[in-house]
C-alpha cells in the first residue's frame, strides 16, 4: 500500500486498539498485582527459552521479553499517576 493509498483509509468507528479492557479493569480494581505475578512467570520462561531455545526463538523470546518490560512499565506509571489523582481529590 502506497502513502496516497493509506491517506484515504479511515479508522473503524470504534477500533478496538483504541480499548484496553484488562488495563481498564486493573486500573479501576486498583490491584495489579495478579497481572505482576502472571507476567513474572511468563518472564521467566521467556528467559529460559533465551538462554536454551534455537537463533529464531531466542530472538522472539528477547523481542516478547522488551515487550513485556514496557507494558509493565506502562502499567506502573499509570497506577502511579491513578493513585496520585486519588491523594488530590
């Protein structure tokens, strides 16, 4: 697809990558520590397949694993930023 071409496609009404239901709710529960507990274990694993699994998959568990270290991130300043507008209301 060309620039002109992607110029005159329209977002969907609604796109669903504008949502972000499981953040959504761990926001609003106000406890992420399950998604923290779940992710460490899928971080590990991630690890073990860097330090034993063949050239692609290593690859693919380091890219998986930056991915993971971001969203986590993300989540961190964002229950920061929720809980520090809950002190100042």
């Amino acid at each position: 697809m060309n620039v002109a071409s992607r110029s005159q496609v329209e977002p969907a009404a609604g796109a669903g990558w504008r949502e972000f239901p499981v953040l959504e709710r761990l926001l609003g529960s106000g406890d992420a520590s399950s998604l923290f507990k779940s992710a460490e274990v899928t971080c590990r694993s991630l690890n073990e397949l860097i330090q034993s699994g063949s050239e692609a998959d290593k690859l693919r568990a380091k890219l998986a694993l930056t991915a993971y270290g971001r969203t986590l991130d993300l989540l961190k300043h964002l229950t920061g930023l929720r809980d520090k507008a809950a002190e100042q209301s």
